[in-house]
C-alpha cells in the first residue's frame, strides 16, 4: 500500500512540473513575443471637429502581421470612424455616442495605420484611442 501511495505522489509532481514547464513555453513562445514587445500607442482626441491621425510600427518591429485598435471614451452624438493602410479605406464605422467601446483586430501589412474621425453635426467629448502593430520579431 505504501508503494501505491509514493506512485501518486510521483505522478502528482510529474504533472505540476509539466505544468510548469508548458506555462513558461506558453509565456515565452506567445505572451510576450506577441503582446510584450509590441507595446500599444496611445492617442487622446477632443471631438470638436474633424480629425485625422496616424500610428506607426515601433523601429524595433520586425514584419507586421497584424494590428488592434481600442477606443474608449464618451461624445455627444454619433461619428463615423475611417480605419485606412494609406492606400485604401480598410474599414469604416459608425459609431454611437455616449459611453464608447470599439475595438478592432484585424490582419495588417502595412507599417503604418490612418484613421479619420468623422463627426456627424455638433459633437463634443474626448475618446482614447490605443492602437497596437502585431509583430513576431
């Protein structure tokens, strides 16, 4: 019986240092490759008039695969938001006022990222935008 009992117990740390050591591969191989060194950028905007700005891959990226927009903020009525590679218009959207969340991810090429508030009549309040370029090197 007391060898049934130190199998088990053998068995039980066998799996927590498998544990261990496929969280540390997950950490190193994913986590912070993907989102530790591929630090967002960061953009507050007063909804007064019509605005455009820019965001540009960090110097240190490598190739761009992908990218993820957050916005977040509050405004008194509606606008329209354009998401373009400075080729083309990639995505558009409309956009309620009041309390916003919007958050866009999507495959990237392009090293850099335009986007256009479009604000529909009089508007006012601020928005926090955070734009993140998605590179594995």
């Amino acid at each position: 019986m007391a060898e049934r009992g130190k199998y088990y117990v053998t068995i039980s740390i066998a799996i927590v240092a498998a544990i261990i050591v496929l969280g540390f591969w997950g950490y190193f191989a994913y986590i912070r490759p993907i989102y530790l060194n591929n630090t967002p950028q960061t953009e507050t905007i007063d909804l007064k008039k019509e605005t455009e700005f820019a965001f540009g891959k960090h110097i240190d990226q490598g190739k761009i695969y992908g990218i993820e927009i957050e916005m977040s903020g509050d405004s008194d009525s509606n606008f329209d938001l354009l998401i373009s590679n400075g080729i083309q218009d990639v995505h558009v959207a409309s956009i309620k006022g009041e309390d916003i969340e919007f958050i866009y991810k999507n495959d990237w090429n392009t090293d850099s990222c335009f986007l256009t508030l479009l604000p529909r009549g009089y508007i006012g309040g601020k928005v926090t935008v955070e734009c993140r370029f998605l590179a594995l090197e």
